[in-house]
C-alpha cells in the first residue's frame, strides 16, 4: 500500500512539486529523484514510495484540469459548429432580391460563420495543444516513476 501521508514530510513534497511542475523538464525531475535517494540510508524504499505515491496523486490532479480544459475546448467548439449551422441555413432563407437590407443581411451572416470558424478552429487546437499536453505529462510521469523503481 502506498503511503497517504506523503506531503507531511517536507523533503518528499518538494521534491513532488519540483518533479511534477509542468515547468520542469522530466530530466529535471529524474536528476533531483536519483540526488533524493542518495541522501537516504534506512528508509530509502519508505521515503522513494512517498515520492511515487505524491507523483501519483499530483499527476492525475494534473490530468484532471487538462481532461476539463480539452471538455471545455471540445463544447466550444461544438457550439460554434451548431452557430455556424444556423448562419448557414439562415443564409440559404434569404432571397436573391438584390436589395440593400438583403444585401447587408447576407454580409452579416457570411461574416458572423466566417469568425465563428476561426473561433471553432482556435478552440480545435487548443483542445489538441491539450492533448499533447496530457501525452507528455504521461510520458514524464513513466520516466519519473521508472527512475523511482531503478533507485529503490
């Protein structure tokens, strides 16, 4: 069973909050895990699984608010889509009459759809952008947990 109580040592929970940062390269996190075991002597397997074990619940913290951040990015752009539908289809209800208020109508809703699909477009790479970032935060947990169970 892993350890609970891993933020009330000080060391550990540093050293959790160094390794887990987003700012953090994984390199970073994987040098300052192997200088962390080397200063312990008795409790090194104990201390090792308190780093695991505070990774473990930060990371899917982490997880947490980018799975929201790519929800959040997918409904925008959903919702985009379905305003760019109606754009479309009260375009298509407009007559050809040529006249000034047709016109202006017409040009309004060209350019209403028009910026609502760069908008869509923007919350579709966003929400990509958070995938990537979700893919990386996975490799570098890997990484930094592989780098715990070589030092135990």
């Amino acid at each position: 069973m892993l350890p609970v109580d891993w933020n009330r040592n000080q060391a550990v929970k540093r050293l959790v909050e160094h390794a887990a940062s987003p700012e953090n390269r994984p390199a970073q996190g994987t040098r300052s895990i192997i200088q962390f075991a080397d200063r312990q002597h008795d409790d090194r397997e104990v201390a090792l699984l308190s780093v695991y074990a505070g990774l473990l619940m930060e990371v899917e913290a982490l997880r947490g608010f980018l799975i929201e951040g790519i929800r959040q990015y997918v409904l925008r752009a959903k919702i985009l889509e379905e305003n760019i539908q109606g754009h479309e289809t009260a375009l298509l209800k407009l007559s050809e009459s040529g006249n000034e208020a047709e016109r202006l109508n017409r040009q309004s809703y060209d350019r209403a759809r028009l910026a609502d699909a760069r908008y869509m477009d923007d919350a579709m790479e966003e929400a990509e952008f958070l995938c990537h970032r979700y893919a990386y935060l996975d490799k570098k947990l890997r990484l930094l947990t592989k780098t715990i169970r070589d030092s135990i």
